[in-house]
C-alpha cells in the first residue's frame, strides 16, 4: 500500500477552488486588472473604468475582499485597493502578459 501524501487531495484543494470561484466573475477579473494596472486604483476609478454603477463595483469588490485576495486602505478621501493575495496577483500578471503578448507580436512585426 502506498503511504506517501496525494498531493492536490480535497483538503488541499479548497482554498484554491475558492479563490478561484472568487476571481472567476468577469467584472472580478476586470477589477483585479484594473487593480494590477492602475497605479492608485480607488473605487470610483474602478466603476467608471468598467461602466458598471457603484453599488455593482462595491459588491464585487466586497467578494475579493472577503476571500482575501483584495485589500484597502483609506488615503485621504480616497479607498484605494491592493491585490493582496500573493497566488491571485501572480495569476493576474501571467493573465494579463498572456493577453498582451499577441499585440506586443504584432508591433515587432511591424
């Protein structure tokens, strides 16, 4: 009988599959990167970015932020949000290189 350790058991997968349910909404993942890209990325900039009302944005944002892959914090009168989770950031930029590099293809082509 083997006796090593299964890697990606259920146990192990959960927080994974969780915060993959978290990021898998489109506007969720249009936020993240926003997030990402933006270098002060606050609420209002992320609602009118996407064209989507406030109250949308805010519970979106709420959903990251409870399953810990966003943070905020409060400069002046602004809530500026942070890509918390080190796994989901690192997501986010392989993400967004992907979706970059047919255009980065098509201008050295050029």
């Amino acid at each position: 009988m083997d006796t090593r350790p299964q890697l990606c058991n259920e146990r192990q997968l959960a927080p994974y599959a969780q915060k993959y349910k978290a990021i898998g909404h489109p506007i969720r993942l249009k936020i993240l990167c926003l997030i990402a890209h933006q270098e002060v990325p606050c609420v209002g900039d992320i609602w009118r970015c996407l064209d989507q009302p406030q109250p949308v944005v805010s519970q979106h944002l709420a959903i990251l932020k409870r399953n810990g892959i966003v943070s905020s914090e409060v400069k002046k009168t602004r809530r500026i949000y942070s890509i918390s989770d080190p796994f989901i950031k690192n997501l986010v930029d392989a993400m967004i290189a992907e979706i970059r590099a047919p255009s980065d293809e098509t201008s050295k082509n050029k």
